[in-house]
C-alpha cells in the first residue's frame, strides 16, 4: 500500500476526528472568497467611480490583512491539528513505520484537507457573496443595488492565497515530523498548553497598537 493510498483511507476514515479543523479551513475561505469577490465584482466598481484610489487602497489593505490573520490562524490551527495527531504518529512508528514516511502521509492528508476546504468554502462563498456584499454596501451608506456575479479572478486569488498559507504550514508540519522522535511524539499529545507570560515588551507593544488604531480612527473622522 503507497503513502497516497495509506493517507486517502486515513483521510476518509478519520472525517470525524477532521471536523473542529475542516470548519475552521472553510470558514477562512469563505471569509476570503467574500473580499475577493466584493473587490472584483461589479458593486464596487460603482464605489470606485466615487473615489477610485481610496475604495482600491481599502479594499487591498482589507486583504492584506485578512491574509495575515488568515497565516497566524492556519499556523495555530495546523498546530493543534498536528498535536492531536502526535499520539497515532508515535503508534504508526512503533509499528515500523519510519518518520519520513508518516511525514509523507501527513503531508498527503493534510493537503487532501486543504483542497476539500478550498473547494467547500469557494462554494459556500459563493452562495453567501450577494449577503455579504449587501451587508458592506448599506454599512457604507450607498444605494447601490447588488447583482450577483462570480469573477474568476476572485476564486483563483482566493485558492493561491488559501493554498500557499496552507501548503508552508504543512510542510512546517512534515519538518517537525521527520526532526521529531517516537518518545516525543507521543508525550506531545499529553503535553498542557501553558499560559504565555506577560512581559514588558508585549505590554509596550499593546500601548503602540492602541495609539496607532487611535491615530487612525482619528484620520477617519476627516474623509467625507
């Protein structure tokens, strides 16, 4: 039995197991497929006649941002996902397995969850664009009225994007496999989160954020 087929029976036998992390996968890309769609449909194209730079400068720094979060999100949850998962590593080892080879099959799988997410949360994006772009539009103050549409410069921004962040954390994902051993591993899954200490830097950086957010909120009050 090849690594694809091991990890395609591991895929489909373990959806269960998948679910807390497949919601969160999808949830990301539908939230992504929305701005990708608001920013290339046609609704915002009338915002854009109003004021052309401002409308593409916000929008791009929306998704900008939105891909940031989106990274430490993926890394956090692909962490978790790996910690749930170190226990069956440490058995699939003892079994005669070699790490390379369950690094493999890691990899496989979770990129087998990539696609599955991408592709539900495109459609699912889809079908919940025309709500979502209503909902910006009337906070925005316009009347504009919202047309359904799908641009497929939109779907293939939003699965490079999606894809890229998630392909780099579960390459970081088969590196932390194949540099780990049996023992730890499986300690791994006992392991406590522990509580992060609080530090003078972190306060420092918390009272820069606040006046950079301030500053901003302030900037906002002068644009008509």
């Amino acid at each position: 039995m090849g690594v694809f087929e091991i990890a395609y029976n591991n895929f489909k036998s373990n959806l269960r197991i998948y679910t807390a992390f497949f919601i969160a996968m999808v949830f990301s890309v539908v939230v992504l497929t929305n701005f990708e769609l608001l920013q290339y449909g046609d609704a915002i194209k009338v915002l854009q006649g109003e004021n052309a730079k401002f409308t593409s400068a916000v929008l791009i720094s929306v998704i900008v941002i939105l891909s940031v979060f989106l990274f430490f999100f993926i890394w956090y949850a692909t962490n978790i996902f790996l910690k749930n998962r170190s226990k069956e590593i440490g058995i699939l080892s003892f079994m005669g397995l070699d790490l390379y080879t369950i690094g493999k099959i890691y990899f496989v799988e979770s990129i087998l969850i990539g696609i599955t997410s991408c592709i539900s949360g495109i459609i699912i994006g889809i079908i919940t664009s025309r709500f979502f772009q209503t909902i910006i539009i009337k906070l925005s103050g316009f009347n504009i009225k919202v047309v359904s549409g799908v641009s497929v410069k939109a779907i293939i921004s939003t699965i490079i994007i999606f894809m890229a962040i998630f392909t780099i954390m579960t390459i970081k994902g088969f590196i932390t496999i194949c540099r780990s051993s049996v023992i730890n591993l499986i300690n791994t899954s006992k392991k406590q989160d522990k509580i992060p200490k609080v530090g003078l830097g972190l306060y420092l950086l918390s009272v820069i954020s606040l006046l950079i957010l301030s500053y901003g909120y302030y900037k906002s009050l002068n644009i008509r």
